[in-house]
C-alpha cells in the first residue's frame, strides 16, 4: 500500500525521522506503514472503522514496527458538511491524552486538523515538527494554527499540498480554542 502523498510531500517527512523518534499521527493509511519504519514508536489514530480494520490487517505484515493504532469514533455527524467541530471529534482528537508520550513529530492528515493542531501543544518537544497535509491548498480553513506554529517549509506544488510547522516561542493572538465552531477565534 503506498503513501497517498506525491512523493516530494513524503520526502519532507522522512527527511526529518530518525529510527530514535516518536511518532504520531492522525489519519492513517500508507503512512502508517511507511513511516512507522523509520521512527522507535509510532502512534496513528483513525475514525473510519471500515479504514481502520484495512490498516490493521497490513499491519499485521509489519511485525517489527511499534505501532499504536486506535479507532475512535466520530463523537457527533455532519450531515451538513461543516468544518469541523470539537463536539463532533472529541474523543478523537482528546486520545492523545492516554498515551503519556511527548512526540517528535506529528502528522495530522486526518479529521478537526486545526484543532488536533492545537490539542497536540502540550505535548511536543521544543524540537518538534508537525505537519499538516493539504495545509497550503486549504489554508483558508487551517491557517489559524499559525497563531501557535511557524511555517516553515512547504510543498505548494502538488495537488495535495503539505506544511511542516514548528511550535512558535510565543504565540500570536488571537488563538483559538478547541470548543469554538467553525472558524471562530478568541477575540472575534
């Protein structure tokens, strides 16, 4: 199964694992296989449970990989399409919280990226990197985590796109908060 990215897009990622690091993602798939490879630990979290029963079954012919998968549900629908909200994935985005782990590098390529950008803050490294796929071609809707991450390279190229972040020394406001809807920030 190969990585659903074009090829500079994973380049940027796996230039940056090491087989010391611990890993994390939201939104599995061929990353999960791939990059789990590269890095000491890996954790991936998936809300898709038709999805989430495929990777498990790849993984299982990766024996060597230390790989923490969870399926977590949608905590509420969507009927109508709206951007995503904290009600609607909760405890996807608040599993992070069981896993006792400061991460290394995170990908968030799944479900309420904007807000697993913001719930991921407590527990990175000062050297972390996080990357967001799809940032550049939708940053109308995930451009608010620059309030807490700097940009600092990209693919813009690609049908896809992709942006690798660092955590800001201080952050600009106004922020967001995980419990506001749509694209409301704190001080609008």
């Amino acid at each position: 199964m190969e990585t659903w990215m074009h090829p500079k897009e994973k380049k940027l990622i796996t230039d940056c694992l090491t087989n010391n690091m611990t890993m994390l993602e939201w939104g599995s798939g061929g990353s999960t296989l791939e990059f789990s490879s590269l890095v000491e630990k890996y954790y991936s979290i998936e809300h898709n449970k038709e999805w989430y029963d495929t990777i498990s079954t790849k993984l299982k012919d990766y024996p060597l990989n230390d790989v923490t998968y969870k399926f977590i549900k949608q905590n509420e629908s969507n009927p109508d399409h709206r951007q995503s909200e904290y009600s609607m994935f909760k405890d996807y985005i608040d599993i992070v919280d069981t896993f006792d782990q400061k991460f290394d590098i995170v990908l968030i390529d799944g479900r309420a990226r904007r807000l697993c950008a913001k719930k991921i803050i407590p527990y990175l490294k000062s050297t972390s990197i996080i990357f967001i796929h799809d940032y550049i071609a939708r940053k109308e809707v995930y451009g608010c985590v620059e309030d807490y991450y700097e940009l600092i390279d990209s693919i813009s190229d690609t049908t896809q796109t992709i942006g690798k972040f660092k955590l800001r020394n201080k952050t600009n406001q106004p922020g967001y908060d995980l419990t506001l809807s749509g694209f409301d920030r704190i001080g609008n």
